[in-house]
C-alpha cells in the first residue's frame, strides 16, 4: 500500500479553516461542584480528551439528565442538552439519529441511569449506537441531599433508609454485560486521572455504545465511602490488554496488582464484574462487531441542501395562503 | 440546546478565502438508487459497451469535464498540501523546500501545549500563503517572500487574532537562518536546479586544475630562475644588490661577490630553445588559469538548443577549450619531470589534434550540458545519438513536456528515456526523474555531470497541467507514479551489470504494477468507506483533457454489475460484456463511476508492461531469477526427500538390529535362569519413554554432590529478596530527592478544586489542568498542611516550613508528618 502517492502523506494536508481547538475552549461556566467532587475529575478528562481529539465544540453534544453530575453539559464549551430526569439517552439517540456526524455524550449519574433511567439504559444498551455514556456512579443522591439510590450500599444509612439500606446494591457493571448487544464497558475511579483518560479515549474510538462506570467520590455526603479503596491501592485490580487499557510505568508502581484481561471474553468480563473484594479497573469489554442501530437506520437517500430546502418549502407552503 | 461558548484564543481564518483554505473533505457519492427494470438496464449496458469498443456517445453519458481522478481530490487546493514544495535554493548545501524549512521552524518552536499548537498554526498558515504566492508571482528570494506572505496574511486576519498571529510569525522569522531563492514549479526551477549543481561540480573540477596548474608553474617558474641565476647577467653587482635587497645592502660588497661568483664553474644549463618554450607553456598556463577564474565567477548559462548544428557546435568548442589546455598541462608534466625530447615529443604535439583527445582528457574541464525541449527533439535526436554513441561526455537535459503522445500512429509514445535505454548504449548514463522530486532530481544531475561519458536526464516538468487543472507538481508525481514516466537510473558508472548500474527504487509500491493507495469516500446512504483503490495510467490520462473523449461519467441509476473497476478488470482473463471504470471527484465533492474506452484501456495496459520490463532489469520478480529459484527449490526439495529416506533407511536398520541383539538377551536371561537354578529375575524394562543413564562414578557422585547448594533457600525468601532488592534499587533512585520542598504529584491529580480554593497563587493548573505548586512563597506552611489534609487523593506534601516564625509551627509540622 503506497501512504505517499504523489510524494503526499495524509498528515501533509493542513486544513487551515480546521482550526485548533485548546483547552480553554471547552471550558465554560465555572463548576459549581463541590470542592474534592469526582465530577471535576471527570470534567477535566473529558476536557483534555475533546482537545487531543480536535473535536469541533459546534459538532460536539453533552446530553445529561437530573443530579450533580448532569450539570456537566453547562461547564464543556459545546452544545448541551441538560434534559429530564432519566431521559438522557433518548433524547442523545434521538440527536445521533437525526446528526450521525456529531460526536455524542451522555452524562448520568447512578440514580439518573440506573433508577428512573434503566429502562432507557437496558434499551440504549441494545441500539448500541455510536455514542459515549459516562455513569457518574457516587452510590447517592448527592443533589436531592443524600437519599438512598440504587447502588447504596447495603447498611447505609441515608435520609430515605434512617435504619441502613436493606437491599443489595445494583452492580452496574454486572447489569450491563448481560443486556443484549452490549459493545463496550470499562470500568474507573475518578482518582486515577491518567486512567480515566485512556479509557475515554478508548471509548471514543470504539464504534457502538461504549459505557464507562466512574466510581465517584461525594465529599460532602459521603466523604469516606471510597476510602478503602482509595487508601489502598491493592484494592484496585488493573486490567491491561493490547487491545484495552495500558498505563504508564509511574501508575503501575503504585497501583500493582496487575491482570491481562482479553475485553473480548464476555464470560470473563462478566466474573470480574462481579468481583467483590476489589475493584476492576479498565475495559471490561469491547466487542465492535455489535450492529449498531444508527448504522442499520441511516437514510438512504443523502440529505443535501437541495433536500433540505424541498423539506422545509413543502413545511412554509402548509401555511401559505393561495391568493388566487 | 446551549450555544458554543467563543473561541477565546484560537487562530480564527477570516470569512474571506474560506474556500481555498478549506481541505475538502471525502467525497460522496451522488445519484438515484440503479434502476430496477431490467429491460432498461440492458439498454444502459448496451450503451456503455458501444462506447468502450467504439467511443459511441449515448443520452446517459456525461463528459468528464470538471472531473479529476478521486486519488488527486484531497489535493485540490494545492497552497494548503505540505508536499515537497516550493524549491528553495539555498545558497549553500542541497536545494530544501519550503515546507520542509517551515517545518524546521516548528521543531525549533520553544512552547508546548496548546500554545505550541497556536504557533504551529500560525506558522502553517503563512507557509500556504508563501505557497501561493510564489505560484501566483513568480520567483523571489526567501526573506522577500516571508514579508510578502506576512502582509498577506496580516491583510486576511480579524483584527482581534492580528497581533497574536503576527507576534508568533515574527518571533519564528527570528529563527530564520537560510537564504536562497523561491522558485515555482517548472522548467525554470529545473534549470535554476541544474545551474546549481553544475557550478557546484565546476567549483569542484576547478579548484582541482586550478591547483594542477598553479603546481606546474610554480615548477616551471623555479627551472627557470635558478637556469636564471648561473647567467653572467644575473651575477651583475647591481643585480646581487638586488636580489638581496635595501635593508642589508651595506653589509656586502657586492662587488667582490660579484667577481668571486663569474670565477665559478657553473652557467646556465637550459638551452635557449627550452627556455623559450618552458616561458610559451607558461604563458599559456597562465592564460588558462585566467580562464578558469572567470569560469568560476560566471553563472551557468544553459542556452536550449534547437538545431542540430548548435549540439555539434557545443561538442565541438568544449573540445577546443580541452585541446588547449590538456597541450599546455601535458606539456608542462613533460618539461616539470624533464622527460621534454623535442625529437620525440615535438612532432607529436605538433600532430596533436582535437579529435585526438581522450575521454578522461574532455572530462577535465567542466561540461555545460545541452538542453533540450521535448518539441525540438525529433529535429535533434539523430545528432544527439551520434553524439552518444562517439562517447564524448556530453550532458544533456531533456525537458518533457507531454510523458504521453497521443498523437502517434501507433498510439501512445514510450517516454524518450525508455526509448533510449532500449536502444543499448551500455556506456551512456541514462536517467528518467520527475521534477516532482525535487532531491532525486538533484542526485541525478550530480550523477550525469560526475559520469565520465554520455549522460542524458530526462526530466518531466509537468506543464502541461495548470491552472484549470490539477498543479503541475501534481501533475508530474502522477505521471510518475501512474508508471508513465517512472523514475529510474542507468548508470554505468556503477557497474556493468544491470543489477549494479539500475536503480528503479525510488519509485512507489515497487512489487506492484499500480501503486495502491485508500480511498474514503460517503456512499449513498452517507456512511464512510475507506478502499484500497490502484492509481493507474488511466488515472493520469483523465486528469487532463487531452484524452477527454476515451472517458464517460455514468450517474449512479445506471450502474450495473458488470462494471468492473479497471486495476480489477485488467487483471481478467475473460472481459467479455465487461465495462471498467475509474472514481472521479467534481468540484463540489460528488462522487461518479467513469467508464472509459478500449484505446486507453490498451494503452494503460501497454504501460503496465513496459513498468514491468522496467522491473525486471531492476531486479524486482525478474522472470529469468524467478524461473532459477524454481528450479533450485526443486532440485534441494528431491536432495532433502532423498536425504531423509536415506535417514529412514539406517534408523530402521539400526532399530532391526538393536532388536535382535535384546531378544537374544532376554532368550539368553531366561534360559540361564532356567537352566542355572537360581531364579534370578531378569531386570525390569526401562518404563516407556524414560531414559536409563549409565550410574554415575563416584568421582562424579562427588562432583555432584559439591554442586547442590549447602543450604538451598526456599522460594519464597528469593522473592522477597528479589522485591527487596527491587525495594533497594526504588529507594536509590529515590534518594537523590528532596522532601524540604512542598511537592504535588500531578500526574495523579483529579483536578478537584480543593487545593486551588484555599491559595489559588500558591496552587495553580497546569495544560492538563492538573495542580502543581506554582509559588511555595506564595502562601502559609498552614495551607500547605490543610491542602494536603483536604486533598481527596493525598498527593500533596507540605515539606518543610519556609518561614520559621510562623506561629504554631510545631502543631503544624505534626501535622504534616501523614503526608510527607
């Protein structure tokens, strides 16, 4: 395969009217989380991602729900969808539907994807359409002030559950990797910053649905939930693979419990997933062989301008008046 | 939805010039969905098999104008493609190019981040500019063609992104070192490029006679003062006096020196007639020494010839310049050496004549090739290649305008380099180089001045294309790699076998007969494909509009199975009913099929074959050591079969053997257990598979006995030495660190506030917007400590405290221990 026809590589053309997009361009309002709060994290990964990526801000879309985390589309400096409470994925499908040439984001947090939200979540898991979903999971409702969500874990109390919370917690992780058409899930706390990374970025190359559970600190509600797990980093099993997540030589002297996971096996994405005595830490599965629902529903007939105009004429000509 | 937020900081382009600063993006593919009626259809497929076979136009087939080739789409706008373009002529050194001097700056550039990337940007943008203007100008040197483009690019800029945009230009301009000329693509770039190298190379030869020359002088000069100085005139008192000079003149009596010197037996040795004509070579030496200055300081001028007669009258001075100066040198050597016989050598340089010269003899002086312009060689060529075939060292650069005639009987001409090599001059160097490749070009013109024989380049120039079409330099790395008019080098300067004098390396997919390449494109139904798609002559001829007619765009309701895509098509046996195609690309990015007519099809392919012949004498897949390989392999797969059946063949008689001799030791075991009374049992068989060793002496036994280790540790404590000594190595490295200094470890922040918060001058973030200690002096040892307390992921350390009196220090420091 010639790369150089005509003496000429892909990178040898610069579009100049592509202009560079630098941090400071995807960041908007200043954030009004609480200091400490894993969402900075999360904000500032997904920030130095758009920029590594050159992603167009006027192409980009943040799509969020209810709770602390779902005001994450106010503070990216592109377009944003700050929605209803659990409906983040079907108004997100329904703009990569309508624009598959934007790049799409989905924020969530436990009680907004995994409560009011599941039946979406089960069905988006299902389209697998091209998309990156980021559940912000600090197993609370932070905003509504600390009510029990489903993911608490069992004895916790809450101002819903006064005596301990009864019920087992939702594994997310588990839940996902038994939905049909499940293409990619990884798994990450907020304070491994150079992992959160790596994964987004991994993410967002993968063609489907790629979902990505943040394990997300709540300092105000829940200031020492995590702290085992943050305290002791043999807490964390690191899951590497060529084909998934790699981490530089620093991190893995402090986070070494390291194991090489195939993202292809589900069978085993599935038992580490259901790991209880650590956490599993990066791409639990990817599979990009998945259909994906925007692909088998893209128009076949291309929407040009002229398309557009004899779709928006045939519109105005419903309110036209006849003169003669 | 939310509007985007500005774009504070980044290199916004001005409204104006969108167009041409914007690279296209992939092509799409336009039309209706094929037609279903197959009765309709096959008066479509009729239809397009009338043209292929006799280029009979129907309603559905379109020209080809405003179409190019889908592999040249993404390089539509030229100015904003960093190819290996424009040349720079440096004044020193091999010719550069813009971008690659641009690209130097960037390297050089001291910023990183996003700053990096603004500056980046900016410099990009004023080099596409320079691009443009030396297309659209004309040659100008460097210096003069930066301010030009920063005027132009000051002139395009929004007010509020002027000043930064021009403050990142001109502290690159700083780094500006070289200096030359900026000359567009053409033939005048081309002689600009030969004119350098061949002064170069005369520098060289120059300096080399110049040095011969001066050397013979110098000689011949000292023969003749010292035959000088035994003459009675020389001995004159006046002139001792001055040859020893004013300042020690009153300490000799040159008079008595004088006297005492004409006593002497010596006189002069050199007869007149020898000192006559050792002062007529020095004359001329000096003459030719003067020549050979003003040759130095003259710049190349390479006149295009014509007319026969101006070739003949090139080869006929350089030969005269040569005569002279090789009569006085071989003079000279003779009379430096004292071998001069005037009964011998005199007639023969009487005799000497200009034909007589030598090859070495002509190559002494520097060579002006002889250009000629593709137009004029019909009228030149029978002059040329009696010239070539005489051997005398004449340069000549071919300019080709056109790499393919159509206007032939037979079609389409063989590019003339091809036609020269196939003519077997196995003593003339033979080059055929695109323009396009700006350093190969250069090597190629030093190759043919340096051969010592006939050289000719054939150089393709490219001008055919312009303005309403694709850029000339794309228009010669086409033809190039479409194999019209690839590159390759026959010099018999480095050997006289093809495999030492033929290079074709330099060209693309050289295993291939069409270099392969991606093409992405948005189908119908808008979803982005990415082929590997062949780039053939076919290619090259729709670029232009010579061969317009051989070509047919097709809508997309008319495509039918038996199109086939032409590097597919060419490689069928059975092409009956059979339409190929190429991709062509509009200007507004539609995609079209574009069928195209027998002719060309059969002069790509004729193409195709003189590639491969090419190939062949380059050595890649050569049939003959192909067909060598074969059979060698044959003959070493019959040796190893033979080999191993002759293994099989011992191996089985050994095991016959060795069985036969164990069943007589087992019949002779049982039988003497038998007969013997005892009944000692036979010795158990060796268990299947295992291996009996002979039992080991007792010297060994101690030799083995001394090797087992006298405490062997267990497992575990080697690993935990191992980690101890890993521990060991982590705690050197780390020993040469500091902890007095408050330190973050930012790869690990999340970026969370907390610290920022409490001193946002004592903390701050970095690009990555990780925190980092921006000022330690900036706050208290206090909000060291309760940054470090706060943090969610303890990763900030206090240190120690730089003011020792602030108050409650020894809480403080207590405090700080946990995170130190």
């Amino acid at each position: 395969m010639a790369e150089n026809l005509f003496g000429v590589t892909a990178q040898c053309i610069v579009d100049l009217k592509q202009e560079y997009y630098g941090l400071d361009v995807y960041e908007s309002a200043v954030p009004r989380w609480c200091p400490g709060c894993g969402d900075n994290a999360i904000l500032s990964s997904v920030q130095k991602l758009c920029r590594d990526e050159q992603l167009p801000p006027e192409r980009t879309v943040f799509v969020s729900g209810i709770g602390c985390s779902s005001r994450f589309p106010h503070y990216m400096g592109t377009y944003g969808f700050h929605g209803l409470h659990g409906r983040a994925f079907p108004v997100a499908e329904g703009i990569k539907l309508r624009r598959p040439d934007l790049d799409v984001f989905v924020n969530m947090g436990d009680g907004d994807c995994c409560s009011i939200g599941t039946a979406h979540w089960i069905h988006a898991i299902r389209y697998n359409m091209n998309m990156v979903a980021l559940i912000h999971d600090n197993e609370i409702y932070g905003m509504t002030k600390m009510q029990a969500s489903p993911t608490t874990p069992t004895g916790l109390k809450t101002s819903t559950t006064p005596y301990g919370a009864r019920l087992e917690p939702l594994n997310i992780l588990a839940a996902t990797l038994g939905v049909t058409n499940v293409s990619f899930v990884a798994n990450v706390p907020d304070w491994m910053p150079e992992v959160m990374y790596n994964l987004l970025r991994i993410a967002y190359r993968h063609k489907g649905l790629s979902i990505i559970r943040i394990v997300q600190r709540c300092p105000h509600y829940l200031p020492h939930l995590f702290d085992p797990i943050v305290t002791d980093p043999d807490k964390s099993l690191i899951l590497l693979h060529d084909d998934g997540l790699q981490i530089s030589d620093e991190l893995a002297k402090v986070y070494k419990d390291h194991l090489v996971h195939d993202p292809s096996d589900l069978h085993r994405a599935r038992e580490l997933a259901s790991m209880e005595d650590k956490v599993p830490v990066g791409v639990l599965y990817r599979n990009e062989e998945i259909p994906c629902y925007d692909d088998l529903m893209r128009p076949q007939r291309s929407v040009t301008d002229d398309v557009r105009q004899e779709v928006l004429e045939s519109e105005f000509d419903k309110f036209a008046v006849n003169v003669n | 939805m939310q509007e985007p937020t500005d774009t504070k900081g980044t290199v916004m382009l001005p409204e104006s010039g969108v167009e041409q600063d914007r690279a296209p993006g992939p092509p799409r593919v336009v039309g209706d969905a094929p037609l279903v009626d197959e009765e309709e259809m096959e008066i479509v497929r009729s239809a397009h098999l009338r043209f292929k076979f006799v280029g009979v136009d129907s309603e559905d087939l379109a020209s080809i104008d405003g179409l190019i080739p889908a592999h040249l789409y993404p390089l539509l706008r030229f100015e904003t493609v960093r190819a290996d373009y424009p040349a720079v002529l440096t004044s020193e050194g091999e010719p550069a190019s813009l971008t690659s001097i641009t690209g130097d700056l960037i390297e050089r550039l001291e910023y990183e981040g996003d700053e990096r990337r603004y500056r980046e940007r900016s410099i990009l943008r004023h080099e596409s500019v320079m691009r443009r203007l030396v297309d659209t100008e004309g040659p100008r040197p460097l210096s003069e063609l930066w301010n030009a483009a920063l005027e132009v690019v000051a002139d395009e800029l929004a007010a509020d992104e002027r000043e930064s945009v021009l403050d990142h230009l001109r502290e690159a301009r700083s780094g500006l070192s070289e200096t030359g000329m900026v000359v567009p693509f053409g033939r005048e770039a081309a002689l600009a490029l030969l004119g350098r190298v061949a002064a170069e190379r005369a520098r060289e030869q120059l300096a080399r006679l110049r040095s011969e020359l001066g050397r013979l002088q110098q000689q011949l000069k000292a023969m003749l003062d010292v035959d000088r100085s035994e003459t009675p005139e020389a001995h004159t008192p006046d002139n001792l006096a001055a040859s020893v000079g004013q300042a020690f003149s009153g300490d000799f009596d040159f008079e008595a020196l004088s006297e005492l010197m004409d006593q002497g037996p010596h006189g002069p040795t050199l007869t007149t007639e020898r000192r006559t004509r050792m002062e007529s070579i020095l004359s001329a030496l000096s003459e030719h020494l003067g020549t050979l200055e003003d040759a130095e300081t003259r710049e190349s001028n390479f006149d295009v010839v014509s007319k026969p007669a101006q070739i003949l009258d090139r080869v006929s001075a350089h030969r005269d310049r040569s005569f002279g100066l090789v009569k006085a040198v071989q003079m000279a050597r003779l009379e430096a050496s004292n071998q001069y016989d005037e009964g011998q050598h005199g007639p023969q340089f009487d005799a000497f004549r200009p034909d007589q010269l030598s090859k070495s003899d002509l190559v002494s002086l520097p060579i002006t090739p002889v250009v000629v312009n593709q137009r004029d060689l019909d009228k030149v060529l029978p002059v040329l290649q009696e010239c070539l075939d005489s051997d005398d060292p004449i340069k000549v650069l071919l300019m080709v305008e056109t790499p393919v005639s159509a206007g032939t009987k037979a079609g389409f001409q063989t590019p003339v380099g091809q036609r020269l090599l196939a003519a077997g001059r196995p003593t003339t160097a033979i080059f055929q180089v695109s323009l396009a490749d700006l350093k190969a070009v250069a090597d190629v013109f030093a190759q043919a001045l340096a051969f010592p024989g006939p050289a000719v380049v054939c150089l393709y120039v490219g001008s055919e294309y312009g303005p309403d079409s694709i850029h000339p330099y794309l228009g010669a790395a086409a033809a190039r790699d479409a194999r019209v008019f690839p590159h390759f080098e026959s010099n018999p300067g480095n050997g006289r076998e093809w495999a030492g004098r033929f290079r074709i390396e330099r060209n693309l997919d050289l295993s291939e007969i069409w270099p392969i390449s991606n093409i992405r494109y948005r189908d119908h139904d808008d979803s982005e494909r990415e082929e590997p798609w062949a780039f053939t002559a076919t290619d090259l001829m729709a670029a232009g509009s010579r061969f317009a007619d051989g070509f047919r765009r097709i809508p997309r309701e008319h495509w039918h199975d038996d199109l086939v895509p032409l590097h597919d098509f060419l490689l069928l046996d059975h092409r009956d009913g059979l339409v190929p195609y190429i991709l062509m690309v509009d200007t507004d990015g539609g995609l079209y099929r574009v069928i195209c007519s027998d002719k060309i099809v059969g002069w790509t392919e004729r193409v195709g074959f003189r590639w491969r012949s090419l190939q062949e004498l380059g050595g890649i897949d050569n049939s003959h050591a192909l067909q060598l390989l074969e059979t060698e392999k044959r003959r070493l797969a019959d040796e190893s079969r033979k080999r191993i059946e002759e293994v099989e063949d011992e191996l089985r008689a050994e095991l016959d053997q060795k069985t036969g001799v164990l069943a007589e030791q087992i019949v002779s075991n049982i039988a003497a257990g038998l007969l013997g009374g005892g009944l000692a049992s036979p010795a158990a068989p060796p268990a299947r598979g295992s291996i009996v060793m002979p039992a080991a002496s007792s010297e060994e036994k101690a030799e083995d006995e001394a090797a087992v280790p006298v405490e062997a540790k267990p497992a575990d404590e080697a690993i935990e030495e191992g980690i101890d000594e890993e521990a060991q190595e982590e705690g050197d490295e780390e020993e040469g660190l500091s902890f007095d200094e408050p330190y973050i470890e930012t790869l690990r922040c999340t970026t969370c506030d907390e610290c920022t918060t409490i001193n946002p001058r004592l903390f701050a973030y970095n690009e990555n917007k990780q925190a980092y200690i921006a000022d330690a002096t900036a706050g208290t040892f206090r909000e060291l400590v309760l940054a470090a307390e706060k943090c969610p992921v303890k990763i900030i350390h206090p240190g120690k405290p730089l003011d020792p009196d602030e108050p409650h220090l020894d809480e403080l420091i207590k405090r700080a221990e946990p995170f130190q």
